[in-house]
C-alpha cells in the first residue's frame, strides 16, 4: 500500500470467514473443471480455450490475441496452445481474408460436441455451488 491510498477498514473474523469460504467453494470449482477436462481428453487450458472461443461475442472472428487476452497468457504461448489444438483437431485456423496477419480461429464439430459436453457438467456443478457461493458473498458485503 502506498502513502497517499486510504486504509482499509478492518473487516470481522465472520467477513474473513465468508471470503475463506468463497475461495475455497472457488477452488473446488476449479479442481472440478480440471478433472472434468481430463476426463474429456483434453487439458485443462484447452478447455478454458474452447469456451472463451465459443463465447467470443465480438463482430470479428476470434484470433490468436483474442485468446491470449481471454486467457491471460502470452501471445506465443496462445500460438502454441493454438497449434496443438488445430493438431489435436479441435480448431481450424485460416488467415483473414481482410489482414494476412492475422490468424481466425474456429472451433471443430468435434469440439463443439466436447464443450457441449463439458458445459453440461459445468453447469449443473455451478447450479450446486451458487447458494454456497452468494452465502459466502453475503457477510462481506454486511
């Protein structure tokens, strides 16, 4: 904390308790995706690629820089990633027709089938974890 920011006011054992809870119902959330990836075939980071692919709302295709801001990675590192799910057969990549440059990516038949999949599960976990989840938000907004 630097000089000129405000102190933040203390918060209770019972607001420190409901943020502990949160990460850790968070937590168990992402060991379940993990496992749940894993079980379909794919690593983990695939998937979170695949559906931040899927869930581009943008009016351009989505890109190799889309997906390395999505997933907070470095370009090369989207690149990588990006080639081995072309070559796991989970995305197609075709130059734009509109900037050479650029690389636009799409997501396989097989692998809208596997994110419908893996969406499903994630779903009904979330549906579980929602009223753990707004508990544990409720005594640190109080």
């Amino acid at each position: 904390m630097s000089a000129d920011e405000p102190e933040a006011e203390p918060l209770s054992p019972e607001q420190y308790a409901a943020l502990a809870e949160f990460r850790y119902r968070l937590r168990r959330f992402l060991a379940f995706s993990e496992v749940a990836a894993a079980r379909a075939g794919i690593p983990p980071q695939q998937h979170q690629a695949l559906l931040a692919l899927a869930g581009h709302a943008g009016r351009a295709p989505p890109t190799v820089g889309l997906l390395a801001e999505q997933l907070l990675i470095a370009p090369h590192s989207a690149a990588e990633l990006v080639a081995r799910m072309v070559e796991a057969g989970l995305l197609t990549k075709v130059r734009s027709t509109e900037d050479r440059r650029r690389s636009e990516l799409a997501l396989t038949p097989r692998a809208e089938a596997l994110l419908r999949t893996l969406t499903a599960a994630h779903l009904e976990e979330l549906r579980g974890l929602a009223p753990a989840l707004a508990g544990a938000l409720t005594p640190a907004a109080s």
